[in-house]
C-alpha cells in the first residue's frame, strides 16, 4: 500500500505514537523494543501475504494467520548475515511474539483507537514448563574456587558472585548499585527493578565483610569522580552485565563444571530455591526477586519440591505404619525389633515414650 494511502490507524502509523506513549509509563526500553519489534514483524507478515494492516481491519483470522506463520518459521530465515537453520522457532520465542503483539493491541483499546482485541478468541499456543537447573553444594564449592582472590578483579568478582548469590539480585540491579544504596551497617541495599519498582534487600553478615573488605582495599578509584557505582573494572569503569556473564563462564570452565549454564541467572535461581529450602517464605521471596505477583514466585516453589523425595523417605505414611501381612516390615517396626525392646516412634526410653504419649494426648484434648 503506497505510504500516501496509509491511515492513522495503520500499523506503520501507531508503533511510534506506541512507543512515546510507553515511555511516558515509564516502561523499560528493552519492553518498548519488543512490543514495537513484534508489531513490526506482524506488519511485513500481512504486507507480504496481501492482508490488511489496519488495524481496524485486523481480526482473529489475521492473528491465526500469523501464529502459523511464526511455528513454520526457520530460524534466522531473514537474517541479513546469519544462515538459515533448519530447526524452527521455539515455542518460548513464538510465544513472546504474540504476547508483545496482544500487549500492543491493549494499549490500541486503552487509547480508544479500536474497540476490541481479536486476541480475545484466540487462545495462544503454549509453553513447556522448563526446570531450570541450579548449582549443587559441590558444584559452587567448586565454581567459587576457581576464583583468584588474591587479585582486586580476582576479589572483586568473589564479592560480585556471592552478592548474587546472597541476595538473588537480577544482574542488572547488581551492576547498576550505587555506593548511596549500600548500607553495610544496616546490612541492606536499595535497587531499582523491572518497572520502575525500587525494594530494599537484605544482606547477609559474610556479604557485608566481603562487600566492606572489596570497597575499602581492592575498589579501584572510579574513573568519573562523580560515578559512585559499587562494582568497577580495573580501570574504574561501572562493571558491565557481558562482563560478569563472561567472567562466570571462565570460571565455571576453570571449575571444569558440566551439565549447568554459568550465568548470573542461574545464581538467581540457586539463591531462590536455596532461600525456599533453608526455611524462607514464598511471600518473603517474591518480595526479594522483585515480583508482580506470586504465580512468578511460585515456580521456584516447584523447583525446591525435589527435596519432597528425601523428606518423604523419613515420613512415608504408609512406611511408618504397623501394617500385617505385606511381607515388608514397616520403617519405625523394624528399627524397634532391631534396637530391642525400644519403644517405636523414634522414643529412646519407655519414659520418653510416655511424655511422648502424655504430649499426643494432651494435643488431642485441646482440639
């Protein structure tokens, strides 16, 4: 369609006044690129097959149009360099797609440019549900090691990964942390998440030491004398977010670890699952990740879960029940057959067993 016949309400037309809207928001610009990319990408889609890109035109058949399109995609098949691949799109990437598309056509009926959204009937393809490994023990024993501490960046980086590990920061927070929003008195810091939603963290007694120790013999003097961020390269630079991710990959290959991604995000998922596992709340949690709602925070929750199997081989229900003719003998019968004479129930005494009991009694009387 020539650019002379073109409407206000064509797609071309309404990225721009989208993204100046967005910004207003105060919505980050990485979010404004990927729903203003996607709309794009769903305009050259309906031009190069002949349908409207009015968006008063755009319907539900357009929409399901483009998410077949987007499934039988190749991978990097209109890259101007890189060359084509025979997998496909994930459904992960396809899925972002559309819904920065539908984010779109929200903002389309909250500026009362249309009336209704042809998402409304069209139900998006969905996403496996993936585990995300995290760090064993071992695994960051070893990965911890592997860091020269004798050196400032050698240091430098030992205080970067156990801050992350201690306060589950999203990497961006950590290299963007001012010496202003460091109390290590209080042991707490200040950083500004997605959204513009800034929320105090608490850090621990041995990431206070290490940051206290970092700041007051290894910091370089920042390059700017007005540039206060914690973190800084040797040449007093803020340290970047490719920085710590290349630092993590060095180490993890020094550390000779396989079968786990090195990145800083899979510290924020160890540090979460690890705050679940030594006794953290999921609504303490979610406020630390610096989420939305819960249903974020609640994956975490299923990834602690694999701890269930250990716990449960202590405190089976039926393992700890008397049960006759099962030719197994139960869990609590055995040990007291085998520790003669000791009551079950994990009673070392027959007076232990009666406080025991005389507690049972007592509990059941006061329901």
């Amino acid at each position: 369609m020539p650019a002379s016949s073109k409407t206000a309400t064509e797609l071309s037309a309404l990225i721009q006044g989208y993204r100046l809207c967005a910004r207003t928001e105060g919505k980050s610009q990485k979010t404004i690129d990927a729903v203003a990319g996607s709309v794009g990408y769903l305009e050259r889609f309906l031009d190069s097959e002949g349908l409207h890109t009015d968006t008063a035109a755009i319907g539900r058949n357009e929409i399901r149009a483009f998410i077949l399109y987007l499934q039988q995609k190749r991978c990097f098949s209109e890259h101007p360099f890189a060359k084509v691949q025979q997998k496909g799109l994930s459904k992960h990437t396809v899925n972002c797609y559309l819904r920065s598309v539908r984010a779109f056509w929200s903002w389309l009926i909250r500026e009362g440019i249309v009336e209704a959204s042809p998402f409304a009937k069209v139900r998006l393809p969905g996403v496996p549900r993936k585990v995300v490994p995290t760090f064993s023990d071992l695994q960051l024993e070893a990965f911890l090691s592997a860091i020269d501490t004798s050196t400032p960046e050698g240091f430098r980086d030992y205080a970067v990964m156990l801050t992350l590990l201690d306060t589950a920061l999203r990497v961006s927070e950590l290299t963007g942390l001012r010496r202003e929003n460091l109390w290590l008195d209080e042991g707490a810091l200040k950083v500004m998440g997605k959204g513009g939603r800034e929320r105090l963290i608490p850090i621990g007694k041995q990431v206070q030491r290490l940051l206290w120790r970092y700041i007051s013999h290894f910091r370089p003097e920042p390059a700017r004398p007005n540039s206060d961020f914690v973190f800084l390269t040797a040449d007093g630079r803020p340290i970047t977010r490719n920085r710590v991710e290349k630092r993590m990959a060095v180490y993890g290959e020094r550390a000779g670890l396989e079968g786990i991604r090195c990145s800083p995000h899979t510290l924020r998922h160890t540090a979460a699952v690890k705050f679940l596992r030594n006794g953290g709340d999921v609504f303490s949690l979610q406020r630390l990740l610096g989420h939305s709602t819960l249903a974020m925070t609640r994956h975490y929750c299923e990834l602690a879960d694999v701890d269930v199997k250990r716990a449960h081989a202590t405190a089976s229900p039926v393992d700890n029940l008397r049960l006759e003719g099962t030719g197994v003998k139960s869990q609590k019968r055995a040990t007291g057959e085998a520790e003669a004479g000791k009551p079950l129930g994990g009673c070392h005494s027959a007076a232990a067993y009666k406080r025991n009991s005389s507690a049972i009694s007592l509990l059941r009387r006061s329901f």
